[in-house]
C-alpha cells in the first residue's frame, strides 16, 4: 500500500467494511484513472453528481477565474457577491414563475433539511407526510422523511408527526389536511429503484396539496440539470412544486445544493425572528462560479435532448436475455437483474473490464446506468457491450 492508502484504512472514517478502494490518480471527460494507470469508465456519474463528465472544460475555466477573485468572505445571505447572485439569477430563469428564488446550501441533505423547516414555518404546522423507499439524505431530519425503516431505525426517534404511504397509490390523497405542512417526495424515485410517479397521480398530489394549503415540496436532487431528459423532472410532468431541492449535478463536481421556492414562502426565513435559517459556507462562491457555468454548458447544449438519446441507445442495446427490465427515464435509468448474485456478478465483471456500475440503496437486484450527459457515442457503445457480455457470460 502506498501512503494514500494506508491513511485511507487507517484514519478515513468508512461508511462501510468493504469499501471498492479505487486508487485515484486523476479523472477526465467520462474516465477517470487509478495509481495503477487503469482507466475506468464512470456509467454512474459519482452518483448523478458528474452530468458534465469529469473536469469539463467550462467548470475549470470558472473555477480558476474565481479562484483569482476571492473564496469565502462572509456568511450566507449578507454579502452581495456575483457569483451566488449570477446562479440564482440563472437558476430562476429556467424554472416556472413561482419558483423565483434559490437559497443556497452545501448538499442534498442539507437542502432537505431547509425544505422542512421552511414548509413547516410557512404553514405553522407539523404534519408531514412522505413514501415508502424513498431517499431524502442521512441527517435527522431528511432521515426522518426516508421510507427504508433499516436505515432509520438505529436512529429513533426521529422527527414526530410522519407518516408514510406507498408511491404512486392514491391512498396518500385523503391524508392531506389541513394539519400537513408538506408532502416531500421525489418524482422518480432514485435509491428505492428508479421509480417514476404516475402522471395523473402526481397531479392528484399536486391538486391534493393545493387544497389543503400545504407544501408540495420535489427532491430533485438527483433527477435534476437535464438527467431525465428535462432540465427538471417536474417539467416533463407538467407539475409544479412549491419548494424544489436541487443538488448533486449542481455545481459541475463541486459541492452545492439549492431550495428553490417562491419570495412568498421564502419570506417564512427572514422574520420572527430574522436570521431563523442560517448557514456559513452555503453559496461558497467557488460552487457557484462553478455551477453556473455548468448549467449555462447543459442550457447552451441542450443536454436533456442528450439523455433522451442516451436512454434509446441503452434501451436497444440492453434488451438482452437476463435483463427483466430497464426503468426510468432519459440517463436516469435502473437495469433490473433476475437475483443479487447475477447482480454482484455483473458488477464485479464490468469493473474488472473497466466499466464503474452499481445498485442503489434499497434495490439490489437493480443496476444504476447514469452516465455523463457529454459521453461520446463510442465510449458509449462500448459500456453497453460490457454489459451486454456481462450478462450473457452469467445467464448463459
């Protein structure tokens, strides 16, 4: 072991005891290498995080010309510093009226976390209501909203007054009140395995909401910046939420995540008492110099129009024998496999060909296909094949 990897099994506090241990020595476009000189493709995108591939050429550029400016010089939401203000700005021009202006955070979770407490403070109640396997982040409180009881059990209790239904089952539509702050929900479900709503449910949802006077709030966090073939996944449902959260693909590699809201709910954080949301390092100027110009690459290029492709190509290429299913949309996309054995097989057999896949949280029998948006038709080609041999090698 070298040095790196010592301190890694030494002095990294791990999330698990079998961690894959990659080596890095750089990233580039869709690859990235180890110390050992092997070149990987990345077909998950570091988990929907790299839409733009590895160091694009945009986001380095941005990165060096802030670099030159300044880092961190106040806490959120007292200075006016143009990259945040620039984001922003950007971010309210694609999204619907009444989504007008973005709070700014440092992850998906923690998005989440501002996403409750907003809803609750704006309606003054407490009452919310989620889904069964979704995935909102590991602190208390978007744990709380997660409906996968192994992860939140070790963690009770959790914030009182949830309740869980199952996605896309109407059920859920009679328990919205007048006493719920908000229903959080992904429009396609990520980690509980690539679960798109229904559209006439999410309406019913929306309309359901609406009546009662309580927040529809979207995570967004992994479907979003044109993964599934829409900038957003609400825009191709025709649903629109009162608070969205946004992260992972946000800051082209960087770390930012957003609640997006309109100036009336948004008000709920300025006054009794002012200053009742607050954070130090949300907005950090280098994320969001960072996260504008990837969104102005992925508007500029029309990369939505990208992940439909992407999805046709892995749809033809993948409609194999031993493959049960692909689900999802655009490059948001699950490969259900017949067991987790065929499962860890395959996996294992397309990084040993140099291919990065993996499953999702609470689904082990489904394979993640997220590739970055700019991947080329013939690196492309190419995962597919190493998957296709993947699972012919174990069915046949």
């Amino acid at each position: 072991m070298n040095t790196s990897e010592k301190a890694f099994y030494r002095h990294l506090a791990l999330t698990s005891d079998a961690p894959m241990g990659i080596s890095i020595s750089h990233a580039e476009g869709p690859f990235f290498y180890s110390t050992e000189n092997k070149r990987y493709t990345d077909f998950i995108s570091g988990i929907a995080v790299s839409t733009l591939g590895h160091r694009h050429p945009a986001v380095v550029e941005a990165l060096r010309e802030q670099l030159d400016k300044h880092l961190h010089v106040m806490v959120y939401g007292e200075f006016i510093q143009k990259p945040q203000a620039e984001f922003a700005g950007l971010i309210a021009s694609v999204m619907p009226d009444s989504l007008d202006r973005v709070y700014f955070v440092n992850s998906g979770t923690e998005a989440n976390e501002g996403a409750l407490k907003l809803a609750k403070k704006h309606t003054g109640r407490t009452k919310l209501i989620a889904f069964r396997d979704s995935y909102h982040g590991d602190t208390h409180g978007s744990l709380s909203v997660t409906g996968r009881d192994v992860y939140r059990d070790p963690y009770l209790p959790l914030l009182p007054d949830v309740s869980f239904f199952d996605f896309n089952d109407d059920a859920v539509l009679s328990a919205i009140d007048n006493k719920t702050a908000a229903v959080i929900m992904e429009p396609i479900q990520g980690e509980g395995g690539i679960i798109p709503s229904d559209p006439e449910w999410l309406k019913s949802v929306r309309e359901a909401c609406t009546k009662a006077g309580a927040c529809l709030i979207f995570d967004e966090i992994q479907s979003g910046f044109g993964r599934t073939g829409d900038l957003f996944a609400f825009m191709g449902y025709g649903v629109t939420p009162d608070i969205l959260t946004i992260a992972k693909a946000m800051g082209g590699g960087m770390p930012i995540g957003g609640i997006v809201s309109s100036s009336q709910i948004f008000e709920s954080f300025m006054y009794n008492p002012p200053l009742n949301h607050v954070t130090t390092f949300g907005g950090h100027p280098m994320s969001c110099a960072s996260g504008y110009a990837a969104l102005k690459y992925t508007l500029e290029h029309n990369l939505p129009e990208r992940a439909h492709y992407i999805e046709k190509k892995i749809r033809a290429g993948l409609s194999i024998e031993g493959v049960s299913e692909i689900r999802g949309k655009g490059a948001m996309l699950g490969m259900v496999l017949e067991s987790f054995d065929m499962t860890k097989d395959v996996v294992g057999n397309c990084l040993e060909n140099g291919l990065l896949l993996g499953w999702t949280l609470h689904s082990n029998t489904l394979v993640r296909l997220a590739p970055p948006l700019i991947i080329d038709d013939d690196v492309l080609d190419e995962a597919i094949e190493i998957i296709a041999r993947a699972v012919r090698a174990y069915h046949k």
